[in-house]
C-alpha cells in the first residue's frame, strides 16, 4: 500500500543549502518539502488554508530572538502543527551528512507521530466513549466560548438539557447493551438535528444530553425541539419494543441581559424536570417561572409508548 509522504514546510532566509532540500534532508519519498523564504512567510500562512504542512522546519542558526518570533508566528497560523529547528547541515568533518540528514527524517517523522498520539488524546479526553459526542467537560468550555460570543455579537443562544425517557427500564427488561444501542441512537438524533459547525451537543452521562446553538430564523427553540424529537424517534423506529423519546428542557439566553452558562443549564435542567413530571403536556414556561430574567422555553413530548 502506497502512503503519502509527510509534507515538510521549510522556512528559510537565503541560506543556499535551504534552496536545495536534497542537500538538507534525505529525500527517499517518506517526506515532500515545500520551501518557503521567511520574508513572504506571513502571506504564505494566511493562503495556507486546508493545505497545511504535517511539520515546519526552521533554521536552528538563527539568533534565539528570530526563532521565537517566527515560531509564534506559525503557531498562531497552524496551531496543530508542530515545528522543529533544523540542524545546520553543512558539511563538517565531525558530523556527516548522511548522517545528519537520515536523523533529521527521523525527527520529522517523531514529530508528526507525536502530534497525531496528542490528538487522539485530546480528542479522547474531551469525547464521551460511547456515543462520540462531547462530555461534560468539553461542553462546559467551549459552550462557554460559544457564549461569550453570542453575547459580543448581540445574537441569542439556546442551551437544550434533555434525557432520554425510560432507560433504566430498557436496561432492566432488555440488558444495558440495548440500553447502549438506545444512547447511541438518540446521540445520533441529536447530531442530526445539531449539525451546524457552531452548534456544541455533549453527553453529560447517563441518559443525559445538552446541546448549545445560536438562534436564527427557522432554527428557533421550537423549531430546533420539534427536529430533535423527530430525528430522535425515527432512530428508533426499527426498535419495536419500545420507543425513543426525551424530556427536554431549553432556555433561551438574553444578549442584553448575560447569564453565565452554569444558570442556563440549571434552568433548562429545572424544564426539563418539570416537562417530565407532566407527562409531556403542552406547557410554555413563562419569565416570572423562572430564576433569572432569560426568557424559558419548554418543548411538547409524546408519551413513551
């Protein structure tokens, strides 16, 4: 099987064996070096784009000063691409350069290795296992971003708390297998309804699901609900034992008057109870009901059947 070589970024500064990337590492396929003189480095990082470099190469002979300047320049570029200081190469009767070249591969390749296993980690760490939705932790944080954000642009957010209706009871008649087959079913209904790059859905664990999405016309608390309830049953319409519903519970944020994501959650959770504790009757959930001034939502349910 073919495997596509790395893809180096060299940043050099006229340095003539950087204008030659056999001369500066050995080229047997595993790495493609793209050159670039740092005097056009900032035009080159903005068009970069989706092409990014596996790795970025800098001049080890530089003065400190211009190595970190120039490292920070790609970092904030290329966040996710590691950068390693190539060794100064040129021919010296201690140190051949085979054999410098051979191990400068090797460190490329280190490199990259590295950051794919800090990315499996990372994603790993902020991932719930079963379902591949964020967990709690990660909701928390980038929810919170997501936020702050909706509040500078004045634009309203929408924090939906839910659970999946009737689980303890699938895990007790039919195995909490079926009853991880239930949590991934509704994930997946959740997905499908909060597909927009802004939206943030995590599982908070258990039969516990949130998710953040900015309000628009056409994707408004009522709209977003009645979605989720759909995409979530007609996942479990090949089930006929039993069926999928959700108690669910939003609040809407109010950009004039901010409210920390830890009080949204709290007041879309106390919806959540309350729509469940009615059966999932029709009921809209007025501002004096609620502990702080945003404006409360509550979504109609049908019953588990």
């Amino acid at each position: 099987m073919n495997v596509a070589p790395m893809k180096a970024l060299l940043v050099f500064d006229g340095r003539e064996d950087f204008g030659h990337p056999d001369r500066t590492i050995i080229d047997d396929g595993s790495v493609a070096c793209d050159l670039i003189d740092v005097e056009g480095l900032n035009g080159r990082l903005r068009g970069l784009g989706a092409r990014e470099p596996d790795v970025v190469l800098l001049d080890s002979s530089w003065s400190a000063a211009r190595l970190l300047k120039t490292a920070l320049r790609v970092r904030e570029a290329m966040p996710n691409v590691p950068v390693l200081l190539l060794p100064d190469l040129r021919a010296k009767p201690t140190a051949p350069q085979d054999r410098g070249r051979i191990a400068m591969v090797r460190a490329v390749r280190y490199a990259r290795r590295r950051q794919r296993m800090q990315e499996e980690l990372l994603y790993l760490a902020l991932r719930d296992e079963l379902t591949g939705l964020y967990n709690r932790r990660a909701f928390r944080v980038l929810a919170s971003q997501s936020l702050r954000s909706a509040h500078r642009l004045q634009r309203q957010a929408l924090v939906f708390f839910a659970d999946l209706d009737g689980l303890k009871r699938i895990n007790d008649r039919f195995g909490h297998g079926e009853g991880d087959r239930a949590l991934s079913r509704t994930a997946a209904g959740f997905k499908a309804t909060f597909s927009k790059e802004s939206d943030i859905v995590a599982r908070l664990g258990g039969d516990e699901f949130m998710a953040l999405a900015i309000e628009e016309d056409g994707r408004g608390a009522d709209d977003l609900c009645r979605q989720l309830r759909q995409n979530v049953a007609a996942r479990g319409a090949c089930e006929s034992r039993y069926a999928l519903t959700l108690s669910v519970g939003v609040a809407r944020s109010d950009s004039e008057r901010p409210h920390s994501l830890s009080e949204l959650m709290a007041q879309a959770d106390a919806l959540l109870y309350r729509d469940k504790r009615s059966g999932h009757t029709p009921s809209e959930a007025s501002t004096t009901d609620a502990v702080l001034t945003t404006e409360l939502l509550e979504c109609a349910a049908p019953t588990l059947s």
